[in-house]
C-alpha cells in the first residue's frame, strides 16, 4: 500500500491536530464554564496525600454521605463501575451533601460519578443489654466513589499539608466546588476557614 | 576515500527514492549510515549531538522554572501551559511530514510519533491538574488512546503504534473490575491499528517494525484474555490454550525464520512458551479443581463465547495450515489445545482434576519426548535441551506435588524412568554404540 502524497499527508494531519486541539480545548472551555457559572458547594472534606502516578502529587480527599439505603431491587440495578448521577442538596449549615444516586439525569443539582459497591448488609441493633443480639435486619446499598477525590498541590505542599492536618487534629476541612449540569470542579480546598495555601503557611509560623 | 559531491547527492535523492518506493525507508537509513557514519566530519557528529543536549538541557531547565512556579501562575496561564507538549509535538510531526528528508528518515518519524503520543498524555494531564479533575487512571488512558489513535499512521511510526497497543492494554487492566464486562473500546483499539501492522508485514516480515507491533498486540491479546477468567470458568484453560496455540501456529507459518534474531519475531517464542508454562502449571490436579462452573450469562459471558469461537476458529486454521504444509514440529505443540479440551470434557467426570491432569501432564511428557527425539535427530542442541527441560520440569513438579499420594509418585516415576533408559538402550543400538 503506497503512502498516501505529501500534501494529502499534511493536510489529514494539520486536521487531526485540529481535532486533538479542539478536544481538549473543548474540555477546557466546559470547566471554565463550571468554574464561572456553575453553583458553589461546600463539602466536609478530610484530606490524606498519596501520590498519583500519571498526575503528581495531590491531597485526596473524602466526602461524607456517599453511601445510600436503596431496595433490593435498586440495589441489584447498580453494578461496581456503573456511570451515576448523584444529587445534592445543601443544608442549613450552608454544607451540601449527597442524597440520592440514579442511572439517569434527574435535572436537579448533581454531579456524575461511579459506583464503588452495591451490597446487602446486615445492620445489628447497637444495644447495651446482655444476652443475645436481636436478628439482624437486612439492608441494601450503594456507595459512590468521591465525585471530588482529589486537589493538586506543588510536590512539596501537599505532604505538609497533610501533615499539619494531623497536627491540628479537630481543625475543619471542607472543599469548594463549582457544579453544573452534571460537572463538578474543586474551587478550593478551605482549611479552618482559609484558603489550604495560606493555612499552610500560618501552620508552619506555629 | 568516498567522493564528497557523491554523499552530498545521495542524502539528496534518497527522499525521492523512498516516496517512489525504489528502496524502503529501512534500506534508506542504512545507506545513510554506512556512508555518514565513515563520510562525513566527526565534528558534525559532534556539534549536533552538543546541540540536541543543549536544547534538552535548556528545556529541562525551562520545565523547572515553569514548575517551581506553577501555582503562582493564574489559572487561564496554567491552562495555555497546558497545551504546549501537544503543540509542540503537534509542531514537530509537521514538519517531519513537510519535508522529504525527514518524511524518509526512521530516526525523524520514530521521534515525532512518540514524542506527539507522550505530548497527548502530558496535555491531559496538566488539564487534569489544573482543574483538579478526579476521575481514574483508567479514564485518563481511554482518553489518551483515543486521541492518539491517528498518530501511528500520520508519523508512519511504528513506536506509535506500539504505543497505541500498550495503552490500550493498560487500560483494559485498570478498567477490570473482578467481573469481566465486554470492552469494545479495546477492540476498536486494537482493531485500528491492524492496518498499520498489516503494512509493516508486508514490508518486512521478520523486520523489527512487524515484531515491535507484534509485541503491542501481545500485551493486548494477554491483558483481553485474562479477565475472561470468571465467565469463561472451567473453558478458561482451553480458552488460553487456543489463543496461544494460535499465534504460536501463525509465527511459525507466516513468519520466516531464517537470519532473524529471536527478538524480532516474538509470535512463535513467546507463545510457544507461554504453551510450555501453562502445561507445567495445568500438571496439578489442585488448579483444575478450583475452576469453577462457567458463568456465560453474567457481565463478560457474551465476551467469553466470542473470544472462545474466535480463538478456536484461529487455532483450527492455523492448525490446517500447518498439516498442509506438513510442519511436524509446528504441530506437536501447536495441537495443545487437543489435550487441553479432553481434560476440560474430564473434569464434568472427575470433578476432583485428578484425570484432567494425568492427560496434561502425559502430553507434556509426550511433547518432551519427542523434542527430544526429534531434536536428537536433526542435532539440534537446543530442542533437546527444552525437550529435556520439560520432562525434567515433569518429573520434578511431580515429585514435590503432595496433593498426590507418595506410592502413586513412585511408581509412575519409575515406570516412566524405566521406559527412558529402554528407549535410550534402543536408541544405543540403532546407531551402534554401546550405552
């Protein structure tokens, strides 16, 4: 098979470039978008750092509220890895958390994500009697993966980060996200109050 | 002393002679290397290789000042940083393909295939950064070997397309969840790049462009198959088996043997082995015990049927194949798959594996047998030598293997180690020399 002639080559090449540039610039575009339109959350956070092959060092984090009661036959609907919406309502404490997952788009504030397991487990009444348990009654549920797992720090932050957390036990976490039509992008991470930056840095005078 | 008018002309016509199709790109290169290597200056030499560190040491440097203060940097800065390894890998695949001596040049086209496959990755993953994008390792390689898929074709690079294959097997792993789901992605993947490895057969079979793609696919064809596990269950072993007696039959029929070194033609080795191991490992009743009950109609069944089908119709072709063209050699251990089926069709009788592995392991010794005999025939060293190896493996899997009983080892041992010095005392006599 002969190659196709240069300019042909050039010009199916200069396109696919195009098409790549326009890709990702498209992804930009729609973050942005997020960032300067979408609905400002806050959500209880609490950071621990590993370390991302592909991406550098970050600080992940961990959402509350990410597992829910569904039936059984909700339950058997869900399969580890499924695409899901997730809805959020926010609270009167001004914190948003998740409240619901479902297959489809419900048009309410929700972000995409993945489902991490959905099983039965036994729940035992927590009960300070003596003798023996009362039966168990059997629930159903789905656990989300973290929609925000995780913020991007300079290599050298994000340890420390982590550490002065440790130190500060007790010190409030929560994360700044931006939500729109199923997108959800991390503003900032807010450490007591303050940008996680400039906590860190107050952290480190102490 | 070469005529230095006469170089200056050949580095000039040569480009045209590549895209007329007079020598390929393969015999270009070495005509440029045996005479640019003796012809021209070493100071040449010597002021591009300074030159090409320079370059990479001021652009190392660059890429750590851009680092150190990357979170200084606003957002939208960060963003338009972003794009910069894909424009300038985008940049360079350009004008490799622009011009005739780099268009004709491997060194040239090897460079900017992969450099524009690894400028893909790095934009997305800044873009990931910046926004603190989550998603999984996963997502990021789909994304990756999507939007890398022209680039094989486009540079003509066969790195590229090794790329291609590799990521896409990357992601296959990463996206296995313990329950098997049928990936078209993975098939469309690799199936897009066939074309490419196609060409590079046709240009040069036993080359190392056909061999470098032989190894992606390789990597694909193992990281497709492994999750089959849990649907596949009790077919799993004849499943394996086919695929590799497959590619092994076909690296031995279509590709030449002949003046190629072992590396460049991968097909016939690595699935050979790859046969060899799982005889060994398949030789224990334990293993065939623990496969359970195909599950065909759970997430991955569909996927299962097909790679079964698919990977049976392949063997039994190249099986054909190698009886027409009468490649005994080809069909001793191209013809696993056999043993391997009747001891799957034992274990619905013996569910305990102990039968199923008495055939495995009386056809591995048969194999063994046989390299050996054979091997002894056409003095080949090295067939005697794996022919002894496995038997050995055999005898000594077997003897160390305690879900057996001791007696039982014994006597199958020395019956089998009778029946090799009758051999060999045969042996002895037909050529007339005393043991």
């Amino acid at each position: 098979m002969r190659p196709f002639p240069r300019r042909t080559m050039l010009f199916i090449a200069v396109a696919v470039c195009l098409a790549q540039a326009v890709a990702i610039g498209t992804s930009v575009f729609t973050y942005e978008e997020v960032l300067s339109k979408g609905t400002r959350h806050l959500f209880k956070a609490a950071p621990v750092d590993p370390y991302d092959a592909f991406r550098g060092r970050y600080v992940a984090l961990s959402q509350e509220s990410l597992r829910f009661s569904v039936s059984k036959e909700e339950m058997e609907s869900f399969k580890r890895g499924d695409e899901v919406w997730a809805q959020i309502v926010t609270e009167a404490d001004g914190y948003s958390r998740f409240t619901g997952v479902s297959h489809a788009s419900t048009g309410h504030s929700e972000v995409r994500t993945r489902v991490a397991w959905a099983n039965p487990e036994n729940d035992f009444e927590s009960s300070q009697e003596v003798g023996p348990k009362k039966p168990a009654t059997l629930r159903f549920y789905v656990q989300i993966e973290p929609p925000f797992p995780r913020f991007y720090m300079n290599e050298a932050k994000a340890p420390k980060a982590e550490k002065a957390y440790r130190k500060f036990a007790g010190v409030s976490a929560h994360v700044a996200v931006r939500v729109k039509d199923g997108r959800g992008v991390i503003e900032d991470l807010i450490v007591d109050g303050k940008p996680i930056d400039e906590w860190l840095d107050d952290a480190a005078k102490e | 002393m070469t005529d230095r008018s006469f170089i200056d002309r050949l580095w000039k016509e040569l480009p045209g002679l590549v895209e007329a199709g007079v020598v390929d790109a393969e015999t270009a290169d070495r005509i440029r290397l045996h005479y640019g290597e003796g012809a021209r200056s070493g100071h040449a030499s010597l002021m591009l290789a300074f030159s090409v560190l320079g370059a990479l040491l001021i652009g190392g440097g660059v890429i750590l000042l851009i680092a150190h203060n990357w979170d200084e940097l606003p957002r939208y800065v960060r963003a338009a940083i972003s794009f910069a390894p894909l424009l300038l890998s985008q940049a360079l695949v350009l004008s490799v393909i622009g011009s005739e001596g780099r268009r004709g040049s491997a060194s040239w086209r090897e460079g900017a295939g992969i450099s524009w496959h690894l400028g893909v990755a790095a934009s997305i993953a800044l873009i990931s950064q910046t926004y603190n994008l989550g998603g999984t390792v996963q997502d990021f390689l789909l994304v990756w070997a999507f939007l890398s898929l022209p680039i094989a074709y486009l540079a003509d690079s066969v790195g590229g397309a090794l790329l291609s294959l590799l990521v896409a097997a990357s992601w296959r792993m990463e996206a296995f969840s313990g329950d098997a789901q049928f990936h078209w992605q993975l098939w469309l993947l690799a199936g897009a790049t066939i074309p490419f490895a196609i060409r590079q057969f046709r240009k040069n079979p036993s080359g190392p462009g056909f061999a470098l793609v032989s190894w992606g696919y390789l990597f694909v064809i193992g990281a497709w198959s492994l999750p089959l596990l849990a649907a596949a269950g009790r077919f799993y072993p004849f499943l394996l088996f086919s695929i590799a007696a497959a590619l092994y039959l076909a690296g031995r029929l279509f590709v030449p043997a002949e003046g190629t070194h072992r590396l460049r033609s991968p097909l016939a080795p690595v699935a050979g082995g790859v046969l060899l191991l799982m005889l060994l490992i398949l030789s224990y009743s334990t293993l065939w015990d623990k496969l359970d009950m195909p599950h065909l109609a759970r997430r991955g069944g569909l996927e299962a049927v097909l790679a079964l089908a698919l990977a049976a119709l392949s063997w039994l072709f190249c099986l054909y194949r190698a009886w027409r063209t009468g490649d005994r050699e080809s069909l001793l251990l191209g013809s696993a798959p056999l043993a391997i089926g009747a001891a799957t069709a034992l274990i619905w009788l013996d569910p305990g594996g102990e039968a199923s592995a008495v055939v495995v392991n009386l056809f591995g010794l048969g194999v063994g047998v046989a390299m050996v005999v054979t091997g002894s025939r056409e003095g080949r060293f090295r067939k005697v030598n794996g022919g002894m190896f496995l038997v050995g493996a055999l005898a000594f899997l077997r003897f160390v293997d305690s879900s057996q009983g001791i007696l039982p080892r014994a006597v199958a041992l020395i019956l089998i180690g009778v029946a090799f010095l009758l051999v060999n005392r045969r042996l002895a006599r037909r050529v007339g020399r005393t043991p």
